[in-house]
C-alpha cells in the first residue's frame, strides 16, 4: 500500500481508437493497483467507431467515460476537471506503461517531484525509432513529447492553467515547455511503449522531416494555426 493521501487519476483522450482502448484498459488494470489508481477517465472527442461501445463494456474495473469537444488539449483538461485526485496522469490511447507505472509515479511525488514522464521506446526495431527512444533518457526539453505520458499534481497543472487549447498539435510540448521553465520535470528510468502507427503511416523519414519542421517553425515563432496548417498539409 502506497504511503500517505496520494492517488492517481488517469486520464485517455481518444477519438476512433477502438482497436487499442480494450487492450489499453487491460494492460492498465493489470499493471497498477486500485488503491494507487483511482479512477480511468477516458475523454471522447466524437468517435465514430466502436470505441465508446468498446468502454461501456468494459468488465475488469470501472470507467469514467465522458464527452468533450474533438482536441487533445480541449479533451485532457475536460477530463483533469472531472478527475477527483491530486495526481494526473495524462496517456495516449497507443501506449503502454510499464509494470506497476503507479508505483513508479507514486514514489517520484513522495520525493518532491511534481511532474514527469517514463523514458519511451516504439513498438519498432528500425534504428531510427531505437535511438529516439533512447535519447528519451536525458532530462532535456528537446527530448520530450506527448507520447512518453505526463504525471502532474492537480496544482500545478492548475497553476500552470492546463493545456494550452489554441493548440490542436503540439499542446503536449507547450505544457511541458512550462515545467521546464518552472524546473519541475523529472524522468523516470522505466520505458513506456508506445506505437509507431503513424510513422508507418506516414513513412519514418518524411515524418521526421515534419516534426522537426514544427519544431522549428515554433521556435521561429509560429502561431498555433500556422502549425497546424502545416501538420494538416504535410502529415494528415
């Protein structure tokens, strides 16, 4: 049993993500504790697949499923808002924590540390994905991203005032842009996995060449929309 008041509220934007939240769901319940985590909100932005059926039947546990307007950044604050407790966890619908992630986090809080994330590695064994993977090692900014998770305490994601929702991409990065700024991120020496769907989609260089392209065009100073305008062109 985990020391002191701290719980965890996860919390799953999706949208269309049918062939993964069963699995996803699972791996969760069977990874972690109830008395660590305690409550799955998963936040739909207007599936038009099975997903919110797949939820609704559900059996293992409990989950809290709730409607918000389609947007990662708009869906994760509606459902930080719906959470009850003082640590959120925030995870993509493609990937998967490691083996007792609760405890993990748990014990990061316990020592003073209000944010973070799990190092990552893809679901891939091209060279490429390995060594981006790897590099998620090291507790630098440019190494961050929204597919590793985010655990932050209720007040400082408050404080903080949420994620950004004038950004449809890249709100992950804006957030944790803050914690950097604040000098309140850590890294947790476990691998999360997560899926390389859409650079299988996409194709891994010419993804890459897009990322970096955004990256750069918002250190140049890009607005929201131009990114995204650049994403939808590029990369959709």
């Amino acid at each position: 049993m985990t020391k002191g008041l701290n719980k965890i509220s996860i919390i799953i934007p999706v949208l269309n993500e049918a062939e993964n939240i069963d699995r996803l769901l699972r791996h969760l319940t069977e990874n972690s504790s109830s008395e660590n985590v305690s409550e799955i909100i998963v936040v739909d932005g207007g599936s038009s697949d099975r997903t919110v059926e797949t939820i609704k039947n559900f059996t293992l546990r409990d989950i809290i499923l709730i409607s918000s307007k389609k947007g990662r950044a708009k869906q994760m604050n509606v459902g930080a808002k719906a959470s009850t407790e003082n640590i959120l966890y925030f995870l993509h619908a493609d990937t998967f924590p490691p083996k007792d992630y609760d405890e993990f986090i748990l014990d990061k809080v316990q020592k003073g540390h209000e944010a973070g994330c799990f190092r990552m590695q893809f679901d891939s064994n091209h060279w490429w994905l390995k060594l981006t993977g790897w590099l998620t090692k090291f507790n630098l900014k440019v190494c961050r991203g929204g597919d590793q998770s985010l655990f932050i305490t209720k007040t400082l994601f408050n404080t903080i005032g949420g994620y950004n929702e004038n950004y449809t991409i890249y709100e992950d990065n804006i957030l944790i842009g803050e914690l950097y700024k604040r000098n309140q991120f850590t890294v947790i020496n476990q691998k999360i996995t997560t899926s390389a769907r859409l650079y299988k989609k996409v194709g891994i260089w010419k993804l890459q060449y897009h990322f970096l392209a955004i990256y750069l065009k918002k250190w140049l100073g890009a607005s929201a929309d131009e990114m995204l305008a650049y994403y939808k062109k590029n990369i959709t």
